[in-house]
C-alpha cells in the first residue's frame, strides 16, 4: 500500500529536495503545508508572497494549505493551528509528515514531540546527510533557486537576491553552512525537475528587517 504524506513546506530548496526525494521513492504527496505570516501575506520567515508560493504549488502540481499566523505568534498558537491542520490529513489516512530539516536535532525533538501528540510521525529524507553534497546535488539536478533573505550576521546584504548556484556555493564564506541549515539564508525555488513551468518573478528591493536580515522582494510577474 502507497504511503501517504503532506510535505512540510517552506519554498525554499530543501523542502523542494525532500518532496523531490518523497515522489523518488514513490509516496503519495497528499498537499504541501506551509506558514503565512497574515499580516504581510508572505511565507512566514522566507519573506516570499503568498502568490508565488501559490504559482509554485501549482507548477509542481499539488494543493497548498496555508497555515496563517499572526506576527509574532506564540509558540501554543503555532501548534494549535498545525495540529488541527494535521488532524484533518491524519483521518484522511495521512500519518506522516516529511521535512527537509538535515541536522537540527533540537527541531526535529520538537517537530517529532508535537506529532507523536496526535498519533503522526514525521519523515527526514535529508537527514544527517552532507549539505555540501546536499548543495551541490541540488543544483545539479536543475533546480533553481534564488536567495530571499540573508542573516546579516553572518552574510553580505549583496548575497540576498542572488541565484543559488555553483557560484553562489564556492563564494560562501567558511562557516556559512552551504544549505543555510543554521539560518543563514533561505532560498525560494522557482524551478526544477519537479516543476511543470518556472515560477516568473523579477527582483525589487532588498530591505532590512529587525536591524538584521537582508529581504529582496520577489515580485510575480
């Protein structure tokens, strides 16, 4: 029996590179679940609008469910809303919930903890491998990419917006992990082998936030 699962989704390349590995190995992907900030109608933490994630939902062929939040959400209001999302997929036969998360042990305690509450459990097809095989797999598959935001603590403001290439891996500077897994960066992916067209965008401006994180502004065309 084809095991069925809801993708754990963010846009960016390794949620892609998940769901990419999940449809290999032949799961049936029942939709992608992603976080919206409400009051800015964007991807909550990729900064990316909501449009365009619904253009990449439907470039890669599956239902999208918007988890809204208020900024700023508290933790309990997080997992109230994702634990009655999930219980509308677990009694449509749904238990488990893939991630792209690669090494982060205290995430995926927490993600695996709220699951386990409602009898689901989750799925880490990336998990403990090389993110700089990651990284490099990722593009040599033909997906592309693009970087939404960048930590300012760690990388350049002119790093945001950029393509996510080869290029873009050899010029990251040492200690900047090639897969943003401790927050330096987030992607949105825009095509690929999964993606039936491109998602069209151009870049707008790149504006601080939080005195900290460097945004470009993806805007549909």
């Amino acid at each position: 029996m084809v095991e069925k699962v809801i993708v754990g989704w963010s846009g960016g390349k390794d949620s892609a590179l998940a769901l990419y590995e999940v449809l290999k190995s032949g799961m049936d992907v029942m939709g992608l679940l992603t976080t919206v900030t409400q009051d800015y109608d964007r991807v909550s933490i990729h900064g990316v609008r909501r449009v365009l994630l619904e253009q990449q939902a439907a470039s890669l062929g599956f239902p999208v469910e918007e988890m809204l939040l208020a900024k700023g959400a508290a933790d309990e209001n997080y997992e109230k809303e994702f634990l009655s999302i999930l219980r509308s997929y677990r009694n449509r036969g749904v238990v488990s919930v893939v991630f792209g998360d690669i090494f982060l042990e205290d995430v995926r305690k927490f993600r695996d903890e709220l699951l386990a509450r409602i009898g689901m459990h989750g799925i880490y097809p990336l998990w403990n491998r090389d993110t700089r095989d990651l990284a490099n797999h990722f593009v040599e598959l033909g997906f592309k990419a693009v970087i939404s935001v960048v930590d300012g603590n760690v990388l350049d403001k002119e790093f945001s917006g950029r393509d996510y290439d080869k290029q873009l891996l050899a010029e990251l500077p040492a200690g900047v992990d090639p897969c943003g897994e401790n927050g330096e960066f987030h992607t949105f992916v825009y095509n690929g082998p999964t993606f039936t067209k491109p998602v069209l965008f151009t870049r707008g401006e790149v504006v601080l936030r939080e005195n900290r994180f460097w945004y470009t502004d993806l805007i549909p065309m």
